[in-house]
C-alpha cells in the first residue's frame, strides 16, 4: 500500500510523549497534525516531530477550515498526543463521529476544581477544596474548616507547574499572588486558584488504557518526593509497584471509578493519588499518556506499554487490549529517576550519559534539554533536566545504581 493510500490518523498537540505515538502511528499510517492552540512555548514546540507529518493544521484560528480538511481525509481516528489536546481532541473526534470521550465532560477532563467534583459526585473519596481569586475568603474557607496545610495551585495546568504548599497565611498569600494573573503552562491565563486540603500519605501514580468502558491497568508507580527551595516538592523517583502489593487492588478499584466518573471511556489515562490514612484520594487524572512513557522500559518490565495498548484501542479494534489481563503483571523492577538540578550551568549531557551508561540497572537516559543547554535550579517537574530509568531484576542493584546516580548529578549539576 503506498503513503497516499494508507488510511489517516489525526493527532492533537503530539508534543513531549506524544512524538511516541507519532513514531509508532507512522509506520502503518498517513499522519496528520492539529494544534489546538496557536503558539506554544520553545521547549514543546521543539519536542514535535515535524518530519513524521504530512499536514500541521491549527484549529486554534481556524476550526471550521480544520473541521472540513479533515472531513475530507476522513481519517480513521484522532487521538490526544498530549495534555494540551484533550479537549480539542474529543471536540473534533465527536464531530468526525470517531472513537473518542464525550465532550460534554471534556471540561472535568481539565479543570481540576471540576475534577474533583465529579469523582465526589459518584461517591468516591476526595480532598476538601475551594476555587477562588480572593486569598482571604480562601483563608476564612481553611479556618472554618479547621485545615492547616494547604495546597494552592492553579486550576488548569500540567507538571506540578505553580504548586505552593502552604503552611501560613502570609504563604497562602504569596502563592495566590504568584498564580493570579499568569500564563500557566497550558498556556492559559490563571483567573482563579484552587486550594485543597494537603493530603497525608504516599502518592502513586497509576497509567491505563481504557476501550468502550473497560480499563486496562499498564503500570503503576509509588511516586517519592523530596523538599526543595520555597517549600516545593518535586519529584525525586518512582518505582514500579507489584501488582501483589497490599495497597493495589484497593487503589486500582479506586481508579477504575475515577476513570468512569470522569468519562475516561477510551484511550489512555495518567492518574496520581495520595494513599491517606481513610484510602485512595485522587491528585488529579489527565487523558493522555503518560509523560513518562517509555515502551522499551515498560516492554521489559511487563510485556506491554501505555503507547502500544493506545494505538491498539484506536487503530487494533482493540485485539491487543483483549488479549492482556486488566492488570499488569511485573517482570523485572524499575525505578523511574527525575534529575535534580542544583545550580545553573551549561548542562553537560554528554558526559552525564557516559557516567551513567556505565551503571548496572541503567535501561535509558532521556534528557529534557538539550545539551550545553543552561539549567536552572529544579523546582518542579518541568525544571527537571532529565529522566533516568534503572530495570533490573535484582531491586538492590537499582538501589546502588540509584545512590551513584545522584552522587554523579551533586558532582555535574
């Protein structure tokens, strides 16, 4: 079958992990990109892979010409490649009567504040929250109900961008004042915040696939975290957790009913959670891969990815996701490391992969940046210049392999 004749697939926003699915979509498919928005920060715009597309249309300025092009293709499915398309996505795939979520409730999809709210409503265990601009009201709100920390954070936005942990007033002052006003990584202007009760426990992260209803659980993750300047939490390492643990099938239940109070119907999700004293709590869902994806790794550890079962929803009529147990089984160990950055300098990334390619548990190196690219002290996922997995079947060897690699970061970053 030549290109010309090979039947189409719309992507939306396939920036960071979304170039995984272009990659994969590309050898089988004619491809097309659709940006929902109409400009995009350096660092995403870079992380597209342009090459792979043979149209890149912008349905920000230009929807009723998008929607028409399309139609015309008539492509087989459109698929959200990242954060940024979920909406846009469900818009188009509605409209091309195409496999997709509901865009009626799109906007729980993306709102945090909204999100939370519709997992309340179906009866599940959530955070106290409140939405407001006046940091006053949000403070007489915490009072009354008899809160201490608290998180603020904007309502819409992506990698822990703009996340205060709050311990005072005059801190809730200051984190309401930072987020009011700003553009924030979605690329939206913050008109409120949300402040929600702090959440005691580990956090885990949960990936899925999701065809016609049914959930399909690819890997789970108990997420590690470190303090860093002004109070930040950011991400030090995840590791992949056994689908034996006690916590899983408790937590896993807990997701699958997040995903439907969502409409998470089809394709991928990426939830994070707290596991409190009183159980599972969700931090939030984004229907999408994960930013994290990293099919070689997972491929290793459990015999199937999050990109792969994706394509197979929408372009496998499901054959793949039929074929696999809903939970995932794990074969080797894995440790999902973030790279902390102390200090700005020109990032030495060549040298930091020779270092760290010698490690035992070393599976890849990827990193955020590119290389003698200035780095800037890590506050928050997207200040992280890289990520490191280690898979291994000896947990002590991932350990040890661990404890080298933030010694070489103290050393070089």
């Amino acid at each position: 079958m030549s290109e010309a004749d090979s039947p189409t697939v719309v992507l939306v926003d396939a920036f960071s992990t979304g170039a995984l699915l272009a990659r994969q979509a590309r050898q089988h498919y004619r491809l097309i990109h659709v940006r929902s928005r109409a400009n995009l920060s350096a660092t995403f715009a870079a992380s597209l892979p342009a090459e792979l597309f043979d149209e890149d249309l912008s349905y920000a300025d230009q929807a009723d010409d998008v929607l028409h092009r399309l139609a015309e293709l008539a492509p087989v499915a459109v698929i959200a490649a990242s954060e940024f398309g979920v909406e846009v996505a469900d818009e188009i795939a509605a409209k091309l009567a195409l496999r997709g979520n509901d865009p009626a409730l799109s906007y729980v999809r993306r709102d945090k504040f909204h999100m939370v709210e519709a997992v309340a409503a179906a009866g599940l265990r959530t955070a106290r929250q409140r939405r407001g601009t006046d940091a006053a009201a949000l403070l007489d709100w915490r009072r009354k109900a008899g809160l201490g920390r608290t998180v603020v954070k904007p309502l819409d936005s992506a990698g822990s961008d703009d996340v205060f942990i709050s311990d005072s007033e005059a801190e809730i002052h200051a984190a309401v004042h930072a987020i009011i006003g700003k553009t924030n990584l979605m690329l939206r202007t913050n008109a409120a915040v949300l402040a929600q009760e702090y959440l005691v426990g580990d956090e885990y992260i949960v990936n899925s696939v999701s065809r016609d209803g049914r959930h399909w659980f690819t890997d789970a993750w108990i997420s590690h975290k470190v303090t860093v300047r002004d109070n930040r939490r950011i991400y030090d390492y995840e590791d992949l957790l056994s689908p034996a643990d006690p916590r899983c099938t408790e937590i896993l239940a807990y997701v699958s009913g997040v995903l439907d109070a969502l409409g998470i119907a089809n394709g991928p999700a990426h939830t994070e959670l707290i596991y409190t004293a009183a159980g599972p709590v969700l931090l939030e869902t984004g229907s999408r891969i994960s930013g994290l994806a990293n099919p070689p790794a997972l491929d290793r550890c459990t015999g199937v990815n999050q990109v792969g079962l994706t394509m197979d929803c929408y372009l496998g009529e499901g054959r793949s996701l039929a074929a696999q147990p809903s939970v995932y089984i794990r074969h080797e160990h894995a440790r999902c490391v973030n790279l902390i950055a102390h200090r700005e300098l020109p990032l030495p990334a060549q040298l930091l992969r020779t270092e760290l390619e010698q490690l035992p548990a070393i599976e890849s190196i990827r990193f955020r940046i590119a290389d003698q690219s200035t780095t800037r002290p890590t506050v928050d996922l997207n200040s992280s210049p890289g990520v490191v997995f280690l898979v291994h079947q000896d947990p002590a060897e991932i350990d040890r392999s661990y404890l080298k690699l933030r010694q070489l970061e103290h050393d070089l970053l």
